[in-house]
C-alpha cells in the first residue's frame, strides 16, 4: 500500500503486471471499445468497470494519471484524458513540467559507449549508478574503462569509490542556484549557511574547466556573481515589472519565485496508433515482488541521512531499513497471522531471477493476493549512516524495452529461516475494526476485535474514542451522535480524583495548535521537522526496537473497513499541553511544570529519570532515554556504538 493509496476513497486490488490490463479495461468502458489483456480479479473488473461510468459523468473536471513505466500504458492513460474532456482542463500544457527528464535508456547507451572505449570523462552529479542501476555491475565493468572519472558527490558513495578524482561539491544549503521546475516559474536557490568544509559549488567548478570568461575569479563567492549577471542580463529583459537590473535582482531574491508568461503548447490529439499488446501482460505467476519508493529514504539517495532513517515509514510505521511487505490472513475463527505463518522481524529467503536475498517480513494491510512488496533504498554499501540496513533489490529490477520495470513476477518466497533480533517498528497496535467473515458467527465482525485475547468482545476498539468515522451521507446523524458523545465525556470528566483547578487554567492567554486532519496525508514531514526544531537524538535501530525512539511527534496510522481492503486513517499524535496535566503531578523534583499561558515545560537539568510522566501520560507522548547522544556525559559506557547495537 503506498502513501497515496493510503489517501484514496477507493483501491482497487491488482497484481503489479495487470496495471496495464487495468488500463486497457479502463480505456475499453470509457471508449466502447474492447479487447487487450483480462484481469485475473472479477471483483477488480467490476470496480473499474463503476469507476468508468463515474468518470464519464465528470468529464473535464477528472483526472487519470499512472506511475507506469510502460510507453504504449502511458499513452493508453493520454487517451483516456483526452476521451473525458480533461485536455487543456485539468491536463495543463501552459506550464509544461522539466521535471524527471531522466531516460535510462540513455544510460544503457553510455555503458555500450564506455565498453567501446568511445568516452574519455565521465562526471557524476546527482547520481550513484554503481549502486542504483539494475545493471550496475555491467556499469561498473565498463566504467573501469574510462580514463577520467570525476564525482561531485558530498560522500564516499558506490559511486565515487570508483571515481578518479572527487570534487566534493556544497551542500545544497550551501549553494547558490536557480532552476525553472515549470515553464514560466524561475526559482533561486539561495544558502542558508557558509560552507562547512573545503568544498566548491559543482557549477563554479564545471565554469572553472571550461576556462568560462563569464567567471569572475577574483570575487569572493564567484559563483553567486556569475548567477546574478544571468539573471540581471538574461532575465531582467523578459520582465517589465521592475526598471533597473538591481532592482529586480534584489527583489527576485525577496521574493524567491519569478513568474514570466512561457509560451504553452498546443495539445492536439493525433491518431496515435494504440497497441493492446504492447502494455504489460498477467503474468500468471503465483506471486509477484512490488518495488516502491519510500517518502524518507526515496530510491536510496537519502539512506545516510539519520533524521531520514529514523523516520518511520508512513505505512509500515518501521525505521532504519527495507522490510519485504507480506500480507496478513484471518483464520475466520480468533487469529490474524502473517502469511507462511510468518511475525513482523522474521527473515526469509527471496529469490528473484535467480537472485537470492535474505530480507526482515513485516506483516500489513492492502496487499493483492499473491503479491509481496518492499522498498528501494536499502543495502547500501559505502557512503555513511546507511550502510548494512536492509537489502539492496535494484538487481531485482527488471528492464523492458530499455526502460526500468518495477516489478518482478516467478518470486519464490522461503518460510522463516532466522529473526532480525533488530527489528524496528514504532507501532504495534495497528487497527480499530477491521471486518471479516466469521465463521462461528456467520457473519461479517471486527476481525482484530475477536482476535484480542481468547475470541474477545466486538466494540472493544471501535467503541473508544480514538476514531470516529461516519459517510458523508450521515453527517447529521453522526454530529447528533457526536454531541451526545462530549456530554458523556464531559460528565465523566467532572468526577475525576485529581483536585479540580478550573478557575486556575481558565485564565489568562493559552496556547494552541491544530491539526486539519482533512488535510494531513501522513507524510511525516512535520516529525521529522521537529526533530530538527528541537535537537531530538536519533537513536538507531537497536534502541527503537527497545522502544526508545526520542520522537516528540508521530503520526500513528490506523487500519479500520474491510479486510483484505482496508481504509487508512492517521493520527497526529504529540503533547497536548494538558490542563491538570497527568505527567506534572507526578514528578519526584518538579521537572515537569505548568506555565501561565497553558504550556506544559520540561527543566531538563533537573529530571533524573523517574518515567513517572511517561507512564502518566495517557498519549505516550513523553520521551526518556539514558544514553547521552550528546557523548558529553562523563560516563564513557553511555557513548556506546548505539547505531548497530551491541
């Protein structure tokens, strides 16, 4: 289940190989048409076959997009905007995108050129071929061939150890720059901090080879000279806005986006011959492997980044590594288990075109049947922090017609062969009401509600006040219910023990912040920003798998609905800066106190590790943890090799 799947008010279960068949049968009920390859699924068949007949009724204010990878799919997809209305509506040519102009067929003509001794200089930028292709060991052979290998990159990645000379350049927020993400929209990257290190922006140094009589190298930062004469000599003339070049400079930069009128392309819809054979075939096969990209670690670019690392997974809530996704079943009776038996942190064998890995299974929601998935972005093997999580599947990528495909069919899957004693997952509470057929029933219940315990009682989750959830179609009964809800919880809350302080927190200023949660998509970001904000440890992957992550903020992700089929809610969950706060009273030397404007402060230096306020706190929102990741205690035990363990 990916992060936008998480998001959708409907999914539609599909093996990776049948996305094409999908489109085809989404194309056919649009236009008329039929023929192309069938779908294995009848239930998936019906589904499209509705979603059809809702597009159709929104025609020019839909949208059909897919992540294929197959030419003749995406063109399928073009067609089918074209047939509802959407071209020059929701389609868009005025601001065409420059973005991902990437082919990798390209990149499977410099490996011909580099065998043939045809190329003299290579220079890596942004890229780590000899870890990220499928077939980087046939890059690496031909790279050996070339003379001149030059990388920019910060770190001693796959790639650079192959390198002749590395030119480190600056981190981007060290860096001056622009782009022009969309036709028309002019961006500038301005620095944020100097450079740490002895490093050279990668444009100063291409101008500096190409002996550029632009490059003026007697000013302190080049560069930054040579980008403001582009612009004020360039730019300034295509824009009537400001009078002189300084002038626009100045406020560019003030403004950090330059709006010029671009000139649109013209869509027009040619008779492009569509070819039914040429998207993607079922491919029988019993099981399949997804390969994905997480929102953290992306394709493996990020994987030494720390904060990234220890971020969870939206979906999978695990950290620090690739876990191969399996699905879950429910023995229609008191037990959900993991496919082949299998628990979260059990190691199997996978093999993939003659490939065999080693991967750490976690169990989750919203998988076809017969398919398996994890992530790109794990093994890395030289660079930083990232090395030895997880497991390298770029071998696993298959490649059609040139271009990468992000699946593989024939995957053999072993049962249990070991545990990863490291497995780190943030959650362990993962649904509020999942349905089933239960056999002893007779009919549809909460699965996971039956399997607390021996057969526990149905409302045992969906009854508490964690998630409410109603069809738009019963707002006004639901807000009915939901009064009678607070009246209730407010009664309750009257009789509490604790000494009743109302007349002291109902005054002066307080302090608040919302959520829109129809808003959030539960990326992650803000975690990760507050881990930023406040200097929050990152602990590694043995310490989460003992629970102590230091993360002041999380987003819990919820499975509630159908069970092979689940919707997804998330819940930002972080302190709540309680009035007659449970974690205050307890604290042996008044760590914890209450300020006048209703926030809830920590004196950091005076804790000495109870955890009362941990245990008190009804959200589990506090955070303690005894190694000094500062390694500035004077115990030098404490500044153990957290990140792998003992």
């Amino acid at each position: 289940m990916s992060l936008t799947g998480s998001n959708a008010d409907n999914r539609i279960l599909i093996k990776p190989s049948e996305q094409g068949a999908a489109i085809v049968a989404l194309y056919n009920e649009i236009s008329g048409n039929s023929g192309g390859p069938k779908l294995s699924s009848d239930k998936a068949a019906a589904a499209i076959k509705k979603m059809a007949h809702d597009l159709a009724e929104h025609k020019g204010k839909s949208l059909v997009v897919s992540g294929s990878n197959n030419m003749m799919e995406q063109l399928y997809v073009n067609k089918i905007n074209d047939l509802l209305g959407n071209i020059n509506t929701t389609v868009d040519f005025s601001a065409v995108s420059n973005q991902r102009q990437g082919d990798e067929r390209d990149m499977i003509r410099l490996v011909e050129e580099m065998n043939a001794s045809q190329v003299a200089v290579v220079i890596v930028w942004g890229a780590n071929p000899a870890y990220e292709l499928p077939n980087a060991t046939k890059f690496k052979e031909a790279f050996a061939k070339v003379g001149t290998k030059i990388s920019f990159s910060g770190i001693m990645d796959e790639t650079t150890a192959l390198c002749t000379h590395s030119a480190p350049a600056h981190h981007q927020l060290e860096s001056w720059g622009d782009a022009e993400p969309k036709a028309g929209y002019f961006s500038l990257i301005q620095p944020t901090i100097a450079p740490l290190f002895a490093t050279r922006q990668a444009e100063h140094s291409l101008l500096e080879w190409a002996d550029s009589a632009n490059l003026d190298r007697q000013a302190e930062q080049p560069y930054y000279e040579y980008l403001k004469s582009s612009w004020t000599t360039d730019l300034f003339g295509r824009q009537t806005k400001y009078s002189t070049p300084q002038a626009f400079w100045d406020m560019s930069l003030h403004d950090g986006v330059l709006e010029i009128p671009a000139t649109g392309l013209t869509a027009v819809a040619n008779d492009v011959a569509l070819n039914p054979d040429g998207v993607s075939k079922p491919s029988g096969s019993e099981f399949e492997i997804a390969f994905y990209e997480t929102v953290n670690v992306g394709g493996g670019q990020y994987a030494h980044n720390p904060w990234l690392q220890e971020m969870p997974d939206p979906v999978t809530r695990t950290v620090w590594g690739n876990y191969l996704n399996i699905p879950l079943e429910w023995d229609g009776v008191n037990n959900i288990d993991g496919w082949k038996g299998l628990l979260d942190g059990d190691n199997v064998d996978v093999e993939v075109n003659g490939l065999k890995l080693t991967c750490t299974v976690v169990r989750t929601f919203g998988l076809a049947p017969g398919v398996v998935a994890i992530a790109l972005g794990g093994g890395r093997e030289a660079g930083g922090c990232g090395v030895g999580y997880g497991v390298n599947v770029n071998p696993w990528l298959t490649v059609d017609g040139g271009l990468i495909q992000y699946y593989a069919k024939d995957v053999k899957v072993s049962d249990k062969v070991g545990v990863d004693k490291h497995f780190a997952c943030v959650q362990h509470h993962h649904t509020m009401g999942v349905e089933a057929l239960g056999k002893e029933e007779g009919k549809v219940i909460n699965a996971d509600e039956k399997s607390l315990g021996w057969k526990g009682f149905q409302g045992s989750l969906t009854d508490r006040s964690v998630i409410f959830h109603a069809h738009v179609n019963e707002l006004p009964k639901f807000a009915e219910e939901m009064k009678e809800f607070h009246e209730e919880s407010a009664h309750l809350n009257v009789q509490t023990l604790y000494p009743d302080y109302t007349e002291y927190f109902g005054t002066g200023m307080k302090w608040g912040m919302y959520v829109d949660m129809n808003a959030c998509v539960g990326c992650g970001a803000c975690q990760v920003a507050c881990v930023s904000e406040n200097n929050v440890p990152v602990v590694g992957k043995s310490e989460v798998n003992r629970h102590h992550e230091m993360t002041w903020l999380r987003i819990d992700r919820y499975f509630y609905g159908d069970f092979e089929n689940p919707k997804v809610v998330y819940q930002p969950m972080m302190c709540q800066h309680c009035d007659n706060a449970p974690c205050e009273n307890v604290c042996p030397v008044a760590a914890t106190n209450h300020s006048m404007e209703g926030i809830n402060q920590m004196a950091y230096n005076r804790c000495i590790g109870t955890r009362y306020c941990a245990n008190n706190c009804p959200y589990k929102v506090r955070r303690f943890n005894w190694l000094d990741y500062t390694t500035a205690d004077v115990w030098p035990a404490n500044e153990e090799r957290f990140f792998h363990g003992r």
